[in-house]
C-alpha cells in the first residue's frame, strides 16, 4: 500500500528511514537559495544528520527558496509534501538505501511573496544564507570575469521601482534592512562547485550592493562573511523512474524524489558571523583553509575525469563506469592520479589521500550513477586548463615529466578533431568549438598547432618536458589507436 509522503504519514512509513526527532521543534536559521538535486542530497542531508544527533540543534532547519519560474516545480513539489523528500544511495554493487530526508521545514517561491522571503531573510533567528545556483548564477562575464551589471533582471532590482526578482536583490535588500534595524548580518555560505566559491559570492554580491548603495557595501564588507567550501558528491538529474522505483520499494510517494552515490564530502572554512551548526559531528571537515582539500579534489577528481572520458569516448565507452572497469584506462587514472597529480598537493591534514584515490576509483566504476562519458567530454576548454595544466605547469617548475598528463591532454587533441576511430563524427560540445576542431585538425601538419593558444595552454607549447611526450602520444593515437597507445603507455 501507497502513503502519500508528508508530515502526517511520518509515523505510517516503514519501508525507510524517517527523521529522528521532532519537526514540529525546527525552525529555520538558514535560508537556502537554489533547492535542486545536489543541494537535497548533500547539505540537506548532513542538516538531517544533525537534527537527529543533537537535540539542540533544532535552530538549525532550511527554508527553501526558489527565484527562477522553473523553481515553481520544485515548490509545487515540495510545499504539500512539508518539505520531506527521500534520498535514494546507489551502492556500487546493487544495494540501495532510502531515507526520508526532514531539514527542509519551509519553501518560498519568491515571485509569489517576495516580502515574505525578505522577512524571513532579515529575521534574526536567518543566521546563515546558503547558495547552490550553479557557476551562471553568480551573474559574472566568463570573458572579463566582471559582475555583469546590464543583466536585465540585475537593473530591474537596482532601479527598485518592483520588488527584487535576483537572488543578489535580495539578499542585499534583506542585508539593508537587517543594518537598519541593528540585527547583525547573517553569513553567505556558497556550496557550488567552484573553486573558491565564497571568494566568488563576496565578490559578487559586493559588486551588485556597490552598484545600489556604496555605504552599504561597505558595511556588507565589514560585516558579512564568506566562507569558501569544498562539496562532493555525484547527484545525477531524477530519472524519471526514481519515483516509481521508491514507490515499490518502500510504498511512499514521492513527488520529486533524490538519487545520489554513497559517498559524499564536505570541507567548509570556519568563518561565520553569527555562529554555525555544529556539522563537524556529523561528518563535515571544518577547517582553518579549504585551499589544500580544493586542490585535491580538482587535480585527482576532476582532472581523473578528463584522463577518463576521451580516451574512453576513442575506445567506444558512452558510459563512465564501462570506461573506469577497463583494465587501462583504470591503470591510467591510478598511476596519473598517484606518480602526478597528488606530488602536486598540499598538506591535507585528516585526509589519506591514497585511501583518497582508491575511493575514487570505485566512484567512478558504480554503475548505478550512470553517468556519461559526453557529459565529462563537455567545455573542456574550461576544464582542463583549471584541473589539469596546473599539475604539468607546477611539475615543469621543478623539471619533472607529465608523460600521462601530457597524454590525455593528447587525447583531448584526437577527440576535438571531430571524428572516432571508426570515422564517425564527434559532437564536440564546448564553447570554444570553432577554434578547437579546426586547430585539432591543423595539427595533423603543424604539430604544436593545437596546445599553441596561449590563453589555454600558457607557454607549453615551448616547453620540451611537454611536448615530447606530448607529440610521441598524439602520433600514437593517430597511428596506432587508442587502446595500443594506452598499452605503450602505461608498459
């Protein structure tokens, strides 16, 4: 029999995990902006943790809020079923764990009571306002970097004749309000993915309050904190036969379930204004400096993802965890990830980062995420050049090879010429694609023509430690193939 998941029909479900304490109890000291997938599996979930581990923790639940017309779903979602949803945990080798997940207590659809949203934000007992809006919600020019201040709904906000329609309108109109009523700022905690997130949030929002009010900038300034985090954990988009998978299994209906890989990670730097929750209990690192535990996660991460995905799409592998159970291509992750990315890091106190790696490895193999090989192939121009260059930049600085760095970025190469092996087309989905394809193609008589662009590459088309085995792993793929280079490669 089917229960319809809400508040009432806690104490009906049997089928999973229910909150382990007392909703009626929780209020809300964060106010998140941008309840997607991740969010929901991530902070929401050690927020869950937490209310269940401390009694006292009940200051600490979410209120939800949506900005954007699509977020209109996610209300009509979540309002009727009290803020609960479940989070299904795909375990590599088929088991599969359901919880029902209670830290979000309320959700606000900002463009249908924006003032409503505004008072809860300037509320004293808001002490903390959290973002997952993703890298574009952060309104900057991907080609200056600027904040970009002709955004239409970012004038809208500034010219004030409506209420704020931005997450930047708001937060900045709470933030007035809350100076002058003398209620101390709350603090911005950014969980994106992106390298030094809260740099990005203060930067963003600082240029959007100088375009309002300079005085007020300069009190944001002062007095709002910014702490950078580092998150992990794959989430993929709902697929559309979660709801009915958790419906069998456990007998709740769940308008917009969650699915996500066990693991997950969370190192958040201790800088708050008005207090925080106590989330190293409940698994998070809390720590002086993210700067160390970023590095490894994009260098071994995200730059093991790129060592994965073309040499994976040339072999014939759509999906990511077919290419990491091949013999190779695994090799190729552990020796690049163990003899060159990780000689590149930083002390990482707490971490063992060859632990680090092993878990890595089985992540990428779970075949229950199912995630795609085009997805990892996807703005590489973007990618590697943060995740990746960085490793044979630092090790060039100290006269050591990259040899299977050098490779992948080889690989890269042979993909962005448009074509696999067996002649058919590439769609190579990146922004830069009209410079990319024409130049991978060029290289095939003017060798270097591809790593020359030094807004992507820096000087490494001049350095010799590069584009030796640079040079040796293109040809081989061109000539032999991918599986025959992999194996000289890695013998």
């Amino acid at each position: 029999m089917s229960t319809s998941l809400n508040a009432d029909a806690l104490t009906r479900i049997s089928g999973a995990d229910v909150p382990a304490y007392d909703r009626t109890t929780v209020v809300p000291g964060i106010v998140h902006f941008g309840v997607g997938a991740f969010h929901r599996a991530h902070q929401a979930m050690y927020l869950d943790r937490l209310l269940a581990a401390d009694p006292g923790a009940g200051e600490w639940g979410i209120c939800g809020v949506g900005v954007r017309p699509a977020d209109a779903a996610m209300r009509d979602a979540l309002v009727p079923q009290d803020g609960l949803f479940t989070l299904t945990l795909k375990h590599p080798h088929g088991e599969v764990e359901t919880s029902v997940i209670g830290s979000i207590v309320e959700y606000l659809f900002a463009p249908d009571d924006p003032e409503k949203v505004l008072e809860r934000l300037s509320d004293p007992a808001t002490r903390i306002v959290s973002l997952t809006v993703t890298e574009g919600g952060y309104n900057f020019s991907p080609s200056t970097g600027e904040f970009d201040a002709g955004n239409p709904d970012i004038v809208a906000d500034l010219e004030g004749s409506a209420p704020p329609r931005t997450v930047f309108g708001l937060v900045t109109e709470a933030l007035a309000r809350r100076r002058e009523r003398g209620v101390p700022s709350f603090t911005v905690m950014s969980c994106d993915n992106i390298q030094g997130n809260g740099h990005m949030a203060r930067s963003t929002f600082l240029a959007y309050a100088r375009l309002r009010d300079q005085d007020l900038a300069d009190w944001i300034e002062s007095n709002t904190r910014f702490p950078n985090s580092m998150v992990d954990r794959i989430t993929p988009a709902t697929p559309p036969e979660l709801a009915d998978e958790v419906a069998a299994r456990t007998g709740i209906v769940d308008a917009w379930p969650v699915v996500a890989e066990p693991f997950t990670q969370w190192v958040l730097e201790d800088d708050f204004s008005m207090g925080r929750p106590a989330l190293e209990a409940v698994g998070v690192q809390v720590v002086d400096d993210v700067t160390p535990y970023e590095l490894m996660k994009l260098r071994l991460l995200n730059a093991g993802h790129q060592a994965l995905c073309y040499f994976g799409y040339l072999l014939g592998y759509r999906y990511v965890h077919d290419a990491a159970s091949d013999d190779d291509i695994r090799t190729l992750l552990r020796r690049y990830m163990t003899e060159e990315g990780k000689t590149t890091l930083q002390e990482l106190p707490g971490v063992d980062v060859d632990a680090y790696i092993d878990t890595l490895l089985e992540r990428f193999a779970n075949p229950a995420i199912a995630d795609t090989i085009a997805r990892l192939c996807q703005d590489s121009s973007d990618r590697i050049p943060k995740w990746l260059l960085p490793v044979i930049a630092e090790r060039l600085a100290t006269g050591q090879r990259s040899e299977l760095a050098a490779a992948v970025v080889a690989s890269w190469t042979r993909y962005a010429e448009g074509t696999d092996e067996q002649g058919e087309p590439i769609d190579v989905v990146d922004p830069l694609a009209s410079e990319l394809v024409p130049r991978a193609k060029r290289s095939r008589t003017d060798p270097l023509a591809f790593v020359a662009d030094r807004e992507l590459f820096g000087t490494l088309a001049e350095e010799e430690l590069f584009t030796t085995p640079y040079l040796s792993a293109l040809e081989s793929l061109r000539t032999k193939g991918a599986r025959a280079t992999l194996t000289e490669l890695l013998s």
